[in-house]
C-alpha cells in the first residue's frame, strides 16, 4: 500500500486490529474516506504475512477453524 507495507504490515502502526469496522470514522470523516475498506485490506495483508495477534489464532483453534497455513 503506496509503499508503506514495513509500517502497516511488519510494525502495525497503526494497529488495524483495533478497528472493529463500526463505520464511525467513516461517519466523522469530512473526505468520507472508507478507512474500514483500508483497515480490513490492511488485516488480509497482515494474515498473508502471518502477522496477527495470537488470539486470532488461539480463537480460531478453539472453534476449530485455526489459519490453516499456520505452524503453532
């Protein structure tokens, strides 16, 4: 994403996983920029890098639906 994958993807600065796509900085937005659309991109790049939070993982496992390409 526009060359900035080190910070978004590797440091997570911001941390997409805080957004929880309620649309309200959608809503607040002057320029309406759908910063949902951008967060969740963000997420699917993170998963591809396996970069997430262990509970996403630990979740999914419960449920028996853990990332299938991960080694825990």
């Amino acid at each position: 994403i526009l060359g900035l994958k080190d910070k978004l993807v590797e440091s997570q600065d911001p941390n997409p996983w805080l957004c929880s796509t309620c649309q309200k900085c959608v809503e607040l937005c002057p320029q309406k920029v759908e910063l949902t659309e951008i967060f969740t991109l963000i997420k699917n790049l993170c998963f591809e890098e396996q970069k997430y939070p262990e509970a996403f993982y630990s979740q999914g496992k419960a449920t028996g639906h853990p990332p299938e390409h991960v080694e825990h």
